[in-house]
C-alpha cells in the first residue's frame, strides 16, 4: 500500500524536505483563509463561542507535535509508511495552531471594543494603529474626554478587523519599506512621534520626509504635540538645592579636581565635541572621565556601567562638585535639549553649552549657561572662566536658580504650565494620542483640508561643529546628511506614488 503513495527510489531526506515544503505551503494557505475570516467573526460570533471551539485545541496541538517528533525520531529509515499519516497530522497541526492564536488574538480584541456593542452609544470610535510594532505597546481604548474615545493598538492584526483611520509612526523604529501603502493623506491620517538626536534618522533631518505626515509629536516647540523639556523631568528640580554645593567648597575642592567635567562616551559626533574639548584642554585643566579623551578613572563604585547611572543619587552628587560642566549636544537643531543641559541645571554646576540655537528660550534666567557661540574660540572662552573663578560673584550670576531660588523666564515657565504632560514619557504618548483621535473627530464632523507636516517640526540645520562655528566640509557627517536628503526625496516620490 506504502508503495502506492511513496515512490521507494526516493531519498528519506528529500521526501522531509518535501513534507516541509507542503506544510509551509498549507501555512500560508490557511493564514490567508484566517485573514479573510477575521472580517466576519467578529459579526457571527461571540467569545464563549470562540473558547468553546477550542477546548481541546492547544492539547491537540501539544500531542500531535509531541507524536510527530516521536515518529520521526523512532521510525527513521522506515518513514515511508508514516509519512502521508505524519503529514495530515501535521497539517491539522498547523492549522490549529494558526486558528488557536488568531482566535485568541479576536478575544482579545473584544475585551477592548466591547463598549461599542453597548446602546450607550451609536457612534463607531475611530481605530488608531501603531504602525512600528515595538512602541508603546499600547492596546485599550484611550478615554480623551467624555466625547473623544479612539481605540488604540499596536497590533497589525488589528487592521484586518477594522478600518484604521489613522496610524502612529515612531520614527526610531521606522522602516520607510514598509509602510501601511497607498498613502492618502487627506484620507488617512499619518502622524509622527520623534523625540530622538538627529542623528537617529537622519531622512527626517529633510522636508521631503517630515512631508509624509499629517501631524507630529517632537521636540520642537512648533510641532502639534511638543516637548522641548522632556529631558527635564521634575520642575522642581531647577531650584532645588539638593545636589547643590556652595561656591566656597567648590573652590575648596579644586585642590583635588579640575574646574571643568567632560563626561562623555560617544566620540564620533557631528557637532565635532571631542575636537573642541581637545583644544580646551590645552588652555585649562578638564578632568574628562568617559571614553571620549579619557585622562581620569571614574571613582571605583561608579566604574560599572556607569552610563545608565547618571541621574543616581551618588553620581549627581559627584557632578556638583564641578563649577563648569562641558555640554555639548551631538546634533543642532531647534529646541533640541538633553540631559546634558539640564542635569547641569539640576546639580547646580554651570553649563559650557552648545547645541539648540533657541537655548535661550529655556535658560532658567537670563545667565544660566555659558554658550560656546558667545566665544569664537576656546581660548576666548578659557579667557572667560577664568574671570569667573577669580570672581566668586561674577560666578554665581549664573547659578541664581540654586542661590535665589528664582526662575525669571517666562517662555519656560508658560511652556511647563501649557504643557506639564511632557515632564512625563507615558503622559507625553497618550497626549499625542489623543490630539490624533480628537483630529479624527474633526473629521468626522465635516471638516476638511490635509494638513501637511514642515521642517519646522523637526528643524535640524546642516551639521556645524562646535570648534569653528560653521559646516565642516571634512566632516563625514555632512556628507551623511547630504545623502539623507537624497534618500528623503527618494522616499517621499516612491510612497506618494505607489498605487
């Protein structure tokens, strides 16, 4: 019987190469089939009805895998006569493994939306997906307001279920070759979250790829949803005197370290930071402890991963020692500010700044930082400091947020009462998500017009290096950008035009 099914000239390897090769055909045969069915289970039937079906389904599953290895392993040479059982059995395998995950994956589905299955409401909540799997993880409905509810996911499966309305794109994780085509903007809303350095994406440093959204969340204060202080994290931190050491033991402890702190340990960056610091050097002592120009050891309790410990209690209190902290960012761009600047503002040391040409904006006071671009050259710049060490009262003009306990800005003030949501990562997420779903709405009542976003939201100029305060055509990393702008056109031309 054996023989007239299997051809006995057959090696045993090939016909299991054979049977691999069906089983992955019939996994995609019953993945499409399960694709479609999900546009009608959720109409037809309930979740007890789901759990019902699949009482013994993960048993079944378990056993038959478990007997197929069994088999394989036992039998061997003598295959041939298994072989058309094995494959059926791996077949229905194959199938309830699909149906058990797709199944459950409907349940899940309805703990979420089973609100719109209420006579509470007759109106349908728009759909948001997170189109970059990995970020936030989110999958509920986000409650905006009494009237303003969207349901939110991060699961693509979800799309097959309803029609999304509008997708969440994190730039970090973006894959610009696989995105939810044909783009219609003035259809389906596309919107932006990017709160990383430029240098992170650099398309996105161009107008071209800022162009394929409706809407963003940056750091720009220009965006729909920013939050050029998300580095600060707790307001209060500014004024407080926790870490703070008074200019009297600071000058103290100049028997023992330098006036000036580099800490860093990312040296290729394309504001050009270690070629200034190395010049500075020459002019003044820096005690530089990373493994960027690296002349000192870290304190032994700090040697160890010392780089996702640097807002720990100790390590801060380490930093305020220093009466200058070097602070360069490793991009330019409007209202882009780290935790270089204001962990500086934290522990009360004065920052040597460059980086966002608006910093200004977001000083405590009106000296709250030394800016590079203030002095054309590190030696004018070393000039200035010393100045400052040989003047106690010239120093602490720009620690008056520590030794008065004041901050006079009122951009930053007004900008932390509007927006208080952005001291806070998860707040920040759900803010964005529910200007999205409010966007939704308004569209629902009628209005229209795209709205496009603009280099604006993401205003990163060509790279200039801190050393000589323009674009350095050596730079590797101006040829990057360049390039970047010529795959951002790319882009851009190939998304808007597919079909």
């Amino acid at each position: 019987m054996s023989d007239m099914i299997i051809n006995d000239s057959v090696p045993v390897d090939k016909k299991w190469s054979e049977l691999i090769r069906y089983n992955i055909f019939i996994m995609k045969l019953v993945e499409f089939v399960v694709a479609l069915l999900l546009n009608i289970l959720p109409h037809v039937v309930t979740p007890v009805d789901i759990l019902q079906c699949l009482v013994a389904g993960p048993t079944l599953m378990l056993t038959t895998q478990i007997m197929v290895l069994y088999v394989v392993d036992q039998v061997q040479y003598e295959a041939e006569f298994y072989y058309v059982i094995i494959q059926l059995l791996i077949t229905i395998c194959a199938v309830i493994n699909l149906f058990v995950i797709v199944a459950f994956s409907v349940i899940l589905m309805y703990s979420d939306v089973k609100e719109s299955r209420e006579p509470k409401t007759n109106m349908k909540y728009p759909v948001i997906l997170w189109w970059t799997l990995e970020f936030p993880g989110t999958s509920n409905v986000r409650h905006c307001s009494d009237s303003i509810k969207c349901y939110v996911y991060s699961d693509r499966l979800m799309s097959n279920i309803y029609n999304t309305e509008a997708y969440l794109f994190y730039a970090s994780n973006i894959d610009f070759k696989n995105l939810p085509i044909p783009r219609r903007p003035d259809e389906i809303i596309w919107a932006l979250f990017h709160e990383e350095s430029p240098r992170n994406v650099e398309e996105f440093l161009h107008e071209k790829a800022l162009n394929l959204f409706n809407f963003s969340s940056t750091f720009s204060r220009h965006s729909n949803v920013p939050f050029p202080l998300q580095h600060l994290y707790a307001y209060e931190d500014i004024t407080s005197p926790r870490y703070f050491l008074s200019t009297q033991l600071k000058n103290e402890l100049l028997k023992e370290i330098a006036p000036v702190l580099y800490l860093q340990s990312d040296c290729e960056t394309s504001t050009e930071r270690d070629a200034y610091v190395q010049e500075l050097m020459k002019h003044i002592k820096v005690d530089s402890y990373g493994k960027c120009l690296k002349n000192k050891d870290l304190p032994q309790k700090f040697k160890e991963d010392y780089l996702n410990n640097l807002n720990e209690e100790t390590f801060l209190h380490f930093i305020a020692r220093y009466k200058f902290v070097i602070a360069i960012e490793n991009g330019v761009c409007n209202d882009y500010v780290t935790e270089k600047f204001w962990r500086a503002i934290k522990v009360g040391t004065v920052p040597l700044y460059f980086g966002s040409p608006s910093i200004r904006d977001w000083f405590p006071n009106k000296k709250s930082g030394i800016l590079l671009e203030d002095y054309p050259t590190p030696k004018i710049l070393y000039e200035h400091i010393m100045e400052l060490m040989k003047n106690d009262s010239l120093y602490e003009e720009y620690l008056e947020h520590k030794t008065k306990q004041i901050i006079t800005n009122e951009n930053l003030i007004n900008e932390y009462r509007q927006r208080p949501y952005q001291l806070d990562g998860i707040k920040t997420l759900e803010e964005f998500e529910c200007f999205v779903c409010e966007k939704l709405y308004d569209k629902m009542r009628g209005e229209t017009g795209v709205n496009v976003v603009n280099k604006s939201h993401y205003d990163c100029p060509k790279p200039i290096s801190a050393l000589t305060l323009g674009v350095n055509p050596h730079n590797s990393w101006v040829y990057s950008w360049e390039t970047a702008e010529s795959n951002a056109e790319t882009i851009y031309k190939d998304i808007m035009n597919r079909d």
